[in-house]
C-alpha cells in the first residue's frame, strides 16, 4: 500500500477538506498512474451531498482522472510507462455478462464498479481522482492520444463520452436535426461533438445570455425556453434532443419539439422523479430513453474522435484548495465550462 494525498468529503454538506487515502500496490494486470489533472463533474457534487443516497463516507470523488503511468503489472500488455492515460466513470465490471462481452460494461448485469463510493474487487471502496495517484485495472484505462493536453482531456473521460455515446446511438450525422438542453459542462459537449458529426445543432437554454458561446461552439440555432413562443415555434422540430441538465423540466413541452419517431435523451440525473406525460409520446411515436457514459472501447473511440476533429472542452484550471469555491460556482453555474483541479496543488 502506498499513500497519497487528497481531498475528501466526510459528511453531506459536501465540504472537501484535504486528508490522506491509501492506494494498492500494482497487481498482476494493473497500472498505476501519477494523475496530473481531475475535471469536476456535477455528479460529484451530487454524490458528495448525498442527493443520489448517502455515500460511504470519508469520500474523494473524481471520475475525470487524466496522468501519467509510473508502474504497471508484470502482465499488463495495453499501457507502458510513460503514457499518457485517462480514467473514466468505471475501475472494474465483471467481465462476463452479456453487456461487458458487448463493450457495454457501464451497463454490465452484475453492476460495474464505479471509480468512487463502490465496493472494490478487493473489497474496499473506491476513492476517486481528488488524489495524487490511482492505480486501475489495464482494462479501463485509456490512452490520451498525444494532441490533447490532459488538463483538456480529464473532462472528456465523462462529459465527452457522456455525449459522445448517444450521439453514436442515435447516429447522428449530417440529417440530424439535433437540440441540446442546456449550454454546461455536459451541454457544450454536446454541441461541439454534434457539430464535429456534421449535424444541425439548436441549443435549448434558459435565456440568450450564453447564446453568442453557443455558435461559437458550434451551433446554429440558439433559444431561450423563457419564451413561450419558443415552444410553439419549434413544435415538431427535432430528431434527436439531449437533455443535459440536472431539473426537472416540463418533459411535456419537451416532446412535441420531436418530429415523428423523434427521441428525447435524458442524460442530467434530477434528484426527484420525473413526469411522462403520455400523449406527447403516443401522438407522434416519440421515445424517452436515457444514456450512461459509454463502454471502454466507445470511450477510446472518443478520445481519437476528438483528437481527429481538435474537439475539447472549455476549462478553467484551479487549484485544489480551491475546490470548494468551484462547487459553489457550479450550483451557481457560474463556469464556463468545466472546472479542472491541478492535482500537483493537492
């Protein structure tokens, strides 16, 4: 065992205070990795606060996780020292049910292991990227291609896989008449990749104050969900809307902008239950699915589509003592777009 600072959340007011963790020592088939820069994700917060369930606390999240192999296992034969590699959402699944034999271990039957607040292989719980170091099966770690700096590339682990996967789902190109539900750190995501994939990307915000953002980023319409003409006039405009945000929004309205055979994709978690109304989805055969990061192949595929298309989140890059004002700054959504903590501050 070894031991590494980091930072740690021991009760629901979610405060991180900054404490020491232990981490494994390397076993046959693992790598152990110098993280240089971890992305805060709202699901942090969410899981800190204990608004999805209380968590094992002390806890340090961190899912976004983006370094530097120092070690690996005398049979690791995918990452070598020296590269640079990337951590998502997941440390381990089973490896034998039908979803993880499909590339699909987020949705592996027998429950991934989550890289915090899960029950490890060895039966301890998983503390995240708010470290100096991790060490992870080969399996689901994967390489940064060398044209993205990893402070850019630590968000992508989860907001860019959390966007990519639905938009290779739902196989949007070129025809696709596409909406984003909020501009954040998921949403600008969203429209960056739909754009890189050549489709028409419309962003659903709130108001027009982050609209010039939005065409910067790729989109080509912007609309503010204030205005209730906005729904009128984009009834039945759509073939594929991501919701990106964390409410609970009128999912009625939401609907009817889908054209016929159109689907909505939740990927914001609210902490209360959602309504579904059903005539929005009958009248027009409409769907309402949801998304889960995506598998550790569709997460390196990602990756090399990002680097191909020069697509990166926008960051601000922060200190780690400065992780609690950041949160306070995410509620607030006073980011633009996505915080990223300089672990060599931890």
């Amino acid at each position: 065992m070894s031991t590494v600072s980091a930072y740690a959340a021991s009760d629901k007011t979610g405060h991180l205070t900054k404490t020491t963790i232990e981490r494994r020592e390397p076993g046959p088939h693992d790598v152990a990795i110098d993280i240089k820069f971890v992305g805060i994700c709202h699901s942090d917060i969410h899981t800190v606060k204990a608004e999805w369930g209380t968590p094992n606390y002390p806890l340090v999240p961190g899912h976004e996780i983006a370094g530097v192999v120092t070690a690996v296992g005398a049979e690791v034969s995918k990452h070598k020292v020296g590269d640079h590699v990337g951590v998502g959402c997941m440390v381990n699944s089973c490896g034998h049910c039908s979803s993880c034999t499909a590339g699909l271990e987020q949705y592996c039957k027998n429950g991934a292991t989550f890289t915090y607040n899960a029950t490890d292989k060895d039966g301890t719980i998983t503390q995240g990227g708010y470290s100096q170091a991790v060490v992870v099966d080969e399996n689901f770690v994967v390489q940064i291609p060398d044209s993205l700096p990893l402070d850019k590339a630590a968000p992508l682990l989860c907001a860019g896989i959390t966007l990519f996967s639905p938009l290779r789902h739902w196989q949007a190109g070129a025809d696709t008449r596409l909406a984003i539900i909020g501009l954040g750190g998921l949403g600008h995501m969203g429209v960056k990749l739909g754009a890189a994939m050549g489709a028409d990307v419309t962003v659903l915000s709130q108001s027009l104050k982050k609209m010039e953002d939005g065409l910067r980023l790729g989109a080509k319409h912007y609309y503010a969900t204030a205005d209730r003409d906005t729904f009128k006039k984009l009834r039945s405009s759509f073939d594929l809307i991501l919701n990106t945000v964390s409410a609970n929004l009128n999912l009625g309205a939401y609907l009817n902008l889908l054209d016929v055979d159109g689907t909505l994709v939740e990927l914001g978690i609210p902490e209360h239950p959602m309504e579904v109304p059903a005539f929005p989805l009958a009248l027009a055969r409409r769907s309402l699915s949801g998304s889960n990061i995506g598998g550790i192949a569709e997460t390196q595929e990602m990756l090399n589509f990002c680097a191909e298309h020069d697509v990166t989140p926008e960051i601000e890059v922060i200190a780690a003592d400065y992780v609690n004002e950041a949160y306070e700054r995410v509620l607030a959504s006073d980011v633009r777009y996505r915080f990223v903590i300089d672990t060599s501050t931890i």
